[in-house]
C-alpha cells in the first residue's frame, strides 16, 4: 500500500540523513516516521520516533521545530488514550508558538487541546479552547480548519445538551465542507445533527 511505499521512503531517506552525519537531517526523517506510523495508529513505534526527533531538537535549541514535534506527539498520545501525556504536550507547544506569534499553529495548539478536553469528557474546557482555536482561524482567513474546529466546538455544545448552539456552529462548517465536496466531514456533521433527536 501507499503506507508501506512511504516507508521504505523514509528508510532510505534515514540512511542518506545518517550518512552527512547531521542530526538535524536525522531528526527531520525521525519526525515524518512519527507522523506516518501514527495514521497506521502503530502509536508505540509513533512515539518512539517522536521522542527520538524531540531529542535532537531539544539539542540544538531549534524552538519551532520542538513545538511541531511536542504538537505531533500530543496528538499521538490523545490517539492512544493518554490524554493527561497529551495536554502536557500541547501545552509546552503552544507556549513556543504563542512566544513566535504564529496564528495558524496557535490555532491547531488550541483545537487539539479542545479535542483532549472532549475525550476528556471535560466539555466546558473544550468550548473555551475552540472558541480561541476559531478565532484564530477566523481571523488569519483559514476558512477550512475554522470548519474542522467548528465541528469540535458543536460536538462540545451537543454533550451538554446546547443544541442551538451545536446547530449554529455546524451550519458553518456544513458551509465550507460543502464548497470543498468533503463527504466525510460532512457524514460527520450529519451524525453530529442526528445528536439531536436522541435526547
């Protein structure tokens, strides 16, 4: 599969890296190793690349790509059910983003810790932190993951029964994924509508 062909990209690409004797090459593979196994959801192999990426980094001080990795890592470890391990990285990553003043990945740092807070079960704390996620979004232009954190905040607003106010943020989201004919977002969307009249 496509999975397996990007692997065995990212073998020979470690090979090449480790040849120049270069950490930061090593870690710069290390680190799209992590993100490829987490969509296989093999989390362990994830988080070990992750955390060997993350070492370099920390090694030669490179902010901007220690907040990317703590950020990946968050999102590994919310997948794979440690999610008081993920708050810990989201927010160590976000302090570096807030410190670089970079809207668009403030806005991710936000989002997913809202999705931490969901699996939590912590509703409240999901709201707040998309509603700045949104904001953020709202304000940079970037249309399309305004509707992916649209879709957190309204799945916030159904758990407490604020159905009004899930069904005023989904319209939005429908809006942008009807534009870009996303049929998933938009499945889940309708699933999300459906809320509704189970309660």
């Amino acid at each position: 599969g496509e999975y397996d062909a990007a692997e065995d990209e990212l073998y020979s690409a470690l090979e090449l890296a480790e040849q120049d004797n270069l950490e930061m090459n090593d870690a710069y593979v290390l680190f799209y190793f992590g993100i490829l196994y987490n969509k296989q959801e093999k989390y362990k192999k994830s988080i070990r690349h992750l955390k060997m990426a993350l070492e370099i980094y920390f090694k030669y001080d490179s902010q901007m790509e220690i907040a990317a990795t703590l950020h990946n890592l968050g999102m590994v470890l919310t997948n794979s059910g440690k999610v008081e391990e993920s708050m810990d990285c989201f927010n160590r990553s976000l302090k570096i983003k807030i410190e670089f003043e970079d809207s668009n990945t403030i806005a991710s740092s936000y989002n997913q810790i809202a999705n931490a807070y969901l699996a939590q079960g912590a509703f409240t704390f999901a709201i707040d932190n998309s509603r700045k996620s949104l904001g953020y979004y709202t304000k940079i232009g970037n249309h399309y993951n305004a509707g992916i954190t649209s879709i957190v905040l309204s799945d916030s607003y159904a758990q407490i029964g604020y159905f009004n106010e899930m069904e005023e943020y989904l319209k939005e989201s429908k809006s942008v994924f009807s534009e870009f004919n996303n049929y998933f977002m938009l499945g889940k969307i309708a699933a999300l509508f459906g809320l509704e009249y189970f309660n």
